[in-house]
C-alpha cells in the first residue's frame, strides 16, 4: 500500500534542505560529502538559493548597522550566493551546460534589471544588492528549469 504524504512532510523536507545547506557551509565538503541521501535536486537549489540570500541579507544588515554603508569590500557578503549554484554545477545533472549558460543570462538581466530599477529608490548598496539577489535567484530558477529531470518516454 501506498503511503500518503501529509502536508507536514513538505515542510520538512524544506527543512532537512536548509540542514543540508548549513551544515556544508559549517563543516565543509568532507562532512557533505559523507552524506549518503545528498543528492542534486533542482528543488533543493531554489531553496537553496533562498537561504543563501537570507543569509547574505542578514551579514550585510549587520555589517551596515556596525560600520555603516561600505564603499569597498562589500560584496564578500555576496559569496553565500555562490554556493547553491556551484553545488549543483558540481553535480552535473543532465542538460548542465546549457542550464547555466541561459541561468547566466537571465540572471544578469534580472540582476542589471532590478539594480537599475531600485536604484531610483534605495541607496546604492541595496540596489545592487537586490539586484544581485534577484539575479542569483533567477539564475537558479532558470537552471533548475532546465534541468529537471523528464520523465522517461514509454517504449
């Protein structure tokens, strides 16, 4: 017999998502790696992605509240955003090369998009900061998009 999910099971899944993620960052890959149900999932890099931003949003809020709006130097904040995508890069799901050349693309877009747009309403570092976020963001959509895994044709 077949078990139903129930809709507590999303949210844990989600969350065992945001354990796998912060748990690479805080232990390394040899801890990531050890894991044997680490697998690639284009689902995972999206929310991948989400935490990361969260956490790029949360060191650069601080650091503003320290030290006031950087002129250089901030965009370390940003390498949380490199993760998700390099992860899934390194995993080569079927259709990788084509997935980041146009999640590239599109997030470049996205990101010079939402830059210039909030730029007339933000300071210069939230502007750029958005649109450097909204740009991962889309990058990883696109690239998760595309590498979704197909149902295998009937013969």
């Amino acid at each position: 017999m077949a078990e139903e999910k129930r809709p507590e099971d999303g949210k844990s899944e989600i969350g065992a998502m945001i354990g796998e993620l912060l748990s690479f960052w805080a232990f390394g890959p040899d801890a990531y790696a050890s894991e044997h149900n680490l697998r690639y999932s284009p689902a995972k890099l999206v929310v991948w992605t989400l935490v990361a931003i969260a956490v790029s949003t949360i060191v650069s809020a601080a650091r503003l509240s320290l030290v006031g709006e950087p002129r250089a130097g901030w965009a370390i904040a940003l390498f949380p955003l490199l993760v998700p995508l390099t992860g899934a890069v390194a995993h080569k799901p079927p259709n990788y090369v084509p997935a980041l050349v146009w999640g590239l693309k599109a997030g470049m877009v996205t990101a010079l998009l939402i830059g210039i747009d909030m730029g007339t309403t933000l300071s210069s570092f939230w502007a750029g900061f958005a649109g450097l976020c909204s740009g991962f963001l889309v990058c990883s959509v696109v690239f998760a998009a595309i590498t979704w895994p197909r149902p295998e044709p009937p013969g």
